[in-house]
C-alpha cells in the first residue's frame, strides 16, 4: 500500500514536472511553421513609432511571402546576449537577430550565426546594393558574412555655426591641433560656455575616441593579422593622455564632464553652454531640433588628421568613425532561413529603409536610400560622408575584452580627470593589465 | 497515546497485519515509518532547481567553456583547475569579495538603528499612523531598477544634490558616481533603499512585546535607553537577527543598483562580486571563469554564513532553542 502510493506520488511529481519543463520549452514553437521570430531592440523612446513600423513591416512581409513575423525585442545590450547565449546551447529562439556591429563578430565566434553564400546575397537583393563601407562588419571577409547592414549610425562632429561665427572662425576644424585651438578661442568659463562638450563617462563613447586618435596616429588596438594585442602601444597610451587633456591641459571642456554620460555632453551642447559635440551618431537630431540650438548647428565628419601632426603619418588611418548600426543575422538553427532572407530582403529595400530612417533616424546603408535622403535632407550631408568613410573595428571574437579593457582604463581614471590631474603612470599600468587580457583573449581564439 | 492516535490518522492497519507487540505502543515512531514520502514533490524541485544547476555550475568552472566553445558546449575542453587558478589570480575576485562584504555588512550596520527606530516611532497608536507607516515603505517596494535610475539622475554632475549642496554653501561640484566615491554613494543609496526592511521586522518584533512588561519596565523607574536596552531590544532579538541576516545576504547579491547606477564597467570600488561575475561570463563570454569565481565565491562565504547561523541559532529547531 505505501509503496504504492510512493509510486503514485513519484508519478504523478514526474508528471508534473514533465509538463513544466514541455509547457517551457514550447514556448518557442513557431506554431505551424509559417512565423518567422525576429529579436530586435526594445526603443521605449519611439514606443509609438515601434509600433507603427513592425505593423507595416508584419503586413507587408504576409503580403509578400504569405508568412506571419513575430517581433520579439530586448532591454538591453546585455539582454540581447543573454538571448543569444541561450538560443545558441539550446537550439531554439528567433530566426532572425538584429546585432550590433561590435557585437557581430563575437557572434561570429560563436558558430551559431548562417554564413551567407552567394544565393543567400542574391535573394536579398545583392551585396552590391549596400555601402561598401557599412559591410565592413558583416564577417570576416567576403566568403563569411553573417550580418547583413540594416541601419547605419556613423559618428560625426556637430558645431554651433553662430558661435563659430561670433568667434570669427570660418570652418570647422579638420585636425586636432585645430580642433584643440578652436576650442580654446571658444571657451568662456566666465559664461559657462566651453569650446566642446566630451561625455568621458560615457563607456559606449570613450573607447571610440582612443580607437580614433590611436588610429589616426599609426597605432593599433590589434595588429592588422588580429593576432597581437597593442592596447599597450605608445600611441594609445598618447591617444587617452590627449583624450584627457582637452580637459586637463586645455581646460576647453567644462571640468564636470568626468562624470557625464552622452546625455548630459548633448545637452550642454543644446543649451548652447558647448560649441562642438565630437562622436555623435544621427540619433541626437531629435534632441538638438527641441532645443535652443535648432537651425544653428551643423553636422561634419570629425578631424582625421592627429594631434601634433598636419597630415596623417603613413600608417595612420582614415579613422573618424567606426563601422556602427545594426546589422541582421540569421540563426543556424533556424528552419525558416529562406523566409529569413525575404525577410531582410524586405527591411532593406530602399523604401523600408526610407520608412525607418523617418521614424528611428537610423542611415539607410542601402546606397539608394542613403541617396536620396542625402539629397533632401541636407542635416545628414555630414553623416553621410562619415559613413562613407567609416572604418571596421577588428573582426575577431576577442573584440569584448579589448573593448571592455579600454573602457575600464578609461573608467578608473576619471577621478584624477575630475581633480584636474593626469597620471601617465597609473594609465600605463592600467593599459598594460587590459592587453594582457586582450591578449589571453586573442590567443584563445579558435575560428 | 498520543501516538497511537497519530498511526490511527495516518496509517490505518489492516485487520489482518502482524500482531503487535505489547509495549511498542509506548516508543515514538520508528524514522522508517515517518511519512516522508510527502516530501519527494519539494525534494524532486530541489534537486531540479538547486542541485542540478549547481552540479552544472560546478561542471563548468573545470571547462573552457567561453564565445568560441559555448554552442557545443558539452565538448568543451577540459582545462582542470586553471580556471580557479585565474579567478584566485587575475580575475580580481578577491577585490571583489572585500568590496562585496564591506559593502553589504556597512549597509546592514547603518540600515538596522535606522529601520529599529522608524520602528519604534510608529510602534504606539496615534492618529495617522497607517500613513506614517505606508509612507515608510516607498523606498522597500520601489523595484530596484527605479531606484538606482532615479538615484543616478539625481547624483548627476549637474543633478539636484550638487545643487541642493551648491545651494548650502556646501559645493556642488562633486563627482558621487565616479571613483572610490562610487562606493560611500552605493552605500548611502542601499541604506535609503533597505532600511524598511529592518523596519518591517523589528516591527513584527515589538508588537509582540506585551504592556505588561513595559509596565514592569516603567514601575521598576527605567528610562528610555534602559528600555531600549533591556526590554525591547532582547524581546525583538529573533526577528531582527533574521532580519539583519538577509539584508546582508540581500546586499551582498545586489546586481541591479551597482549596474544601474555605475553601468558596466563599474569603479573599481563597486566592482562587486555580481557585477565582477556578471561581466566575465556574460561580456567577456568567459563561462568557465564565471562558473569557478561563483564556486570559489561560494566556498568562501559558506564559512561566515555557517558561523554566524550557528551562534544565531537560526538554524536550530525550536526545542533546541528553548534548550
């Protein structure tokens, strides 16, 4: 009778358990097998424009292919991982992900993304059709791709044309040195007006501006064969000491911006207590046209020609901006990679992409979007020509701690920024203890 | 008697079982015959919810498990004990354990007079006092996301603190989410955040303390302190302990607020242990790592918890208490 009962209850706790554990994992059936699931950013900002976009994007892909889109959408950067991480040891989760670039090569570590071969480019409409430059991270090299360019957000430089002009200065600056003197002669600490706006607390941001200035000037974050890791180099141990001494040395940024993130850099910027704003992307617009500044700024790529320098060294590069937006991925494990491709097929057809670029400000990295818009809008002129001119960060799946080893220096120095000070030493150890880091990371690399 | 009574309930005997034997009706139950078959629906949840992913975790910190092997995850190399090598060498662990346990035993400290005293002030009946007590707990029930966003907007260079100060004469120029002030501010903002959660136990605690012994208390001509001292703190001493204990468990495991208010990478004054654990498995995709500094972390810490669970006799049976 016990014993009975014992395996009565046994059962019945498998049952159940059973049941959770089906019930869980159903949950990411595609019902029939005409859904596709696409994961995208969550935009709490544009909540209402979200809505209209998915809604047209849903009918016009049932339209086209006779299949339903199901949009599932994360927080965060690190939520967006998470959901990758289980999709890939699981098996299961969205068909399509929208990546972002410096994302997309750890993605590629992974295996877990579709390399697209040649037919995959011709049902989305060829490869051509995209800005050369924006596939710079779309995978290895041009066999490997698994990103296919979705929205583009190249950095530029923005500047208050009334300030440059009560200054008496007629452009904007092309090199740094020019940039630095500028910002100088437009500072005002009396006023509280400074020559630029810098958001050094900012980790997206910081990092893009060492991998600019290091670039610039010869250096590299990882040698050209993405097997040696040079956060070490002299040029970047330069590139964080000129970062730092717009503030401490120049005293051209107002001395508060330690603790700014890019929020607060834009905002000094829009209400006109900053004269330049380096590394913005497109999305600020919105920002500047509700502000005191609307109709008196003016975007441009910034410099490319480093500090101390007139022209760039042989081997420095091109480096305003990074490679930047979102790219689309197709899951390995996913049975629907054709409806997949019709999918991006879609979102990047120059009339979607038009669609996108009004309700979320994102470039089209289609060219005949871009085109057009480019003429009609004449605010992204200078953003059209940074992402022209963009440059890929290196592809390789150690990219996050070279990344994150960047950012945590940068991190940890803020305090001596914020008193004023600069330690060159402290820096360098910091710099010497992120490539090693970067350097394990690198010597692991299996792909 | 007692017992026989509970056989009868629970475990009727046939008519035809085994004749018993004379005086065995006087022993308690033998533990074979404890019904504890009840307890295999919790048990079987145990194990699925707790052993498994630990055995799992434990798994996993002996392999390098990271972005290039994660898909095949079960053939990851085997690396033997370099991971815990790593996290004792390199990964900053150890920073991170001080960091964490100062943090979180601070915070309990400033947290506990704070919350035993709002306690106290609301313990009496007067009229508003629901009020009182409801206002008390805005801090507790706002998620802990909301309170680190709403602390980082105001902490900002140009926030409401710097001008609040600014206003005093005070300065307000200060730099609270940056540097090794990164960490007094994570205090400071974890306090206003827990303190109503000693408050809500050293309540339950004090409205179990009878007049009567306040009446003895006052007859005997003590004053407030020798109250305080004598009375109520020994009367709420069981729920506060508890109380005490899992704020400074809570602290010790706060992930959202260091992340929200700080981001990723964080001062190296708040990178505590979540945070530091958090980013190598999860932004550096180093799982193996991940999985042997929680091991370690776990190993560490069992040690104090065990201590202080045994000298706080929470874990002891009721008899043993009264004992």
């Amino acid at each position: 009778m016990n014993q009975r009962r014992v395996a009565l209850t046994t059962v019945c706790a498998a049952l159940l358990l059973a049941g959770g554990l089906t019930a869980c994992s159903s949950s990411g059936a595609d019902g029939g097998g005409k859904e596709l699931h696409v994961l995208v950013g969550a935009d709490p900002a544009h909540a209402d424009a979200v809505r209209a976009w998915q809604a047209q994007i849903k009918k016009d892909f049932k339209a086209k292919t006779g299949a339903d889109v199901v949009f599932d959408s994360y927080a965060s950067a690190g939520e967006e991982q998470t959901k990758i991480q289980t999709s890939i040891v699981s098996g299961t989760g969205p068909d399509v992900y929208q990546l972002g670039t410096t994302f997309t090569p750890v993605a590629y570590a992974t295996g877990g993304f579709r390399v697209l071969s040649d037919a995959d480019w011709k049902r989305i409409g060829g490869r051509d059709k995209f800005l050369p430059a924006t596939l710079g991270m779309s995978g290895p090299d041009a066999q490997h791709d698994i990103a296919v360019p979705f929205a583009a957000r190249p950095y530029g430089m923005v500047y208050n044309t009334e300030m440059f002009k009560a200054a008496g200065i007629a452009q904007p600056p092309t090199t740094w040195d020019e940039f630095v003197a500028d910002a100088i002669k437009l500072t005002k600490p009396s006023t509280g007006v400074y020559g630029t706006a810098v958001d050094y607390a900012d980790p997206f941001s910081s990092w893009k501006y060492i991998w600019t200035f290091a670039l610039q000037s010869g250096g590299r974050l990882i040698t050209d064969d993405l097997k040696q890791a040079q956060l070490n180099s002299p040029q970047v141990n330069d590139a964080i000491g000129q970062y730092f001494a717009l503030s401490t040395k120049h005293h051209a940024v107002d001395p508060a911006a330690a603790g700014w993130k890019s929020a607060q850099a834009a905002a000094a910027f829009a209400n006109g207590k900053a004269a330049m704003l380096p590394m913005v992307a497109p999305t600020v617009i919105p920002t500047l046209d509700n502000s005191p500044v609307k109709g008196k700024y003016k975007f441009v790529s910034m410099p490319l020609v480093p500090f101390g320098a007139t022209a760039r060294p042989e081997n420095g590069l091109a480096a305003g901006s990074i490679v930047s937006g979102d790219s689309l991925a197709i899951a390995k494990y996913s049975t629907h990679a054709d409806l997949a491709l019709d999918y991006i097929a879609l979102v990047t057809s120059p009339d979607e992409q038009k669609a996108y670029y009004k309700g979320f400000g994102g470039l089209p990295p289609v060219t005949a979007a871009e085109d057009q818009l480019a003429s009609t809008d004449p605010r992204i002129a200078g953003f059209v020509a940074a992402e022209k001119a963009s440059l890929p960060t290196p592809f390789t799946g150690a990219w996050a701690d070279v990344q994150l080893g960047l950012t945590n220096a940068i991190t940890q120095t803020l305090p001596s920024l914020a008193s004023g000070k600069y330690d060159s030493s402290a820096v360098s150890q910091l710099l010497a203890k992120a490539n090693q880091t970067a350097q394990a990371s690198l010597d692991r690399q299996k792909h | 008697m007692g017992k026989t009574t509970a056989v009868a309930t629970t475990r009727p005997q046939p008519p035809e079982s085994a004749p018993r034997i004379p005086g065995a009706a006087a022993r308690p139950p033998r533990r074979e015959r404890r019904p504890l078959w009840l307890m295999l629906p919790a048990g079987s949840l145990l194990v699925l919810v707790i052993l498994v992913p630990f055995m799992l975790a434990l798994w996993m910190s002996f392999l390098e498990l990271d972005q290039y092997t994660l898909r095949q995850w079960i053939q990851a190399p085997l690396v033997g004990l370099a991971n815990y090598a790593e996290a004792l060498n390199t990964s900053g662990l150890l920073h991170s354990i001080w960091a964490s346990t100062a943090f979180s035993v601070l915070t309990t400290l400033i947290a506990a007079p704070l919350g035993i005293l709002a306690a106290l002030t609301v313990n009496g009946r007067f009229r508003g006092r629901g009020a009182v007590r409801s206002i008390y707990l805005v801090p507790y029930v706002l998620p802990s996301f909301v309170t680190g966003t709403l602390w980082r907007i105001v902490l900002q260079p140009a926030g409401a603190v710097n001008h609040l100060l600014g206003d005093l004469g005070l300065g307000g120029d200060k730099q609270w989410l940056i540097g090794g002030q990164s960490f007094w501010t994570l205090v400071g903002v974890d306090v206003w955040a827990s303190w109503a959660f000693i408050y809500l136990m050293a309540l339950s605690g004090l409205q179990t303390i009878s007049r009567e012994l306040y009446e003895a208390a006052a007859l005997d001509g003590t004053g407030w302190w020798q109250r305080i001292r004598y009375v109520v703190l020994p009367q709420i001493k069981g729920p506060l302990s508890l109380g005490l204990l899992l704020a400074t468990l809570h602290h010790f495991n706060n992930f959202t607020l260091p992340f929200v208010l700080f981001g990723m990478p964080a001062p190296d004054a708040v990178n505590l242990l979540p945070m530091n654990i958090y980013q190598t498995s999860f932004q550096s995709f180093r799982f193996g790592l991940g999985a042997a500094m929680s091991v370690v972390t776990l190993i560490i810490m069992t040690i104090p918890a065990v201590a202080y669970l045994r000298s706080s006799r929470l874990d002891a049976s009721p008899q043993e208490v009264e004992a």
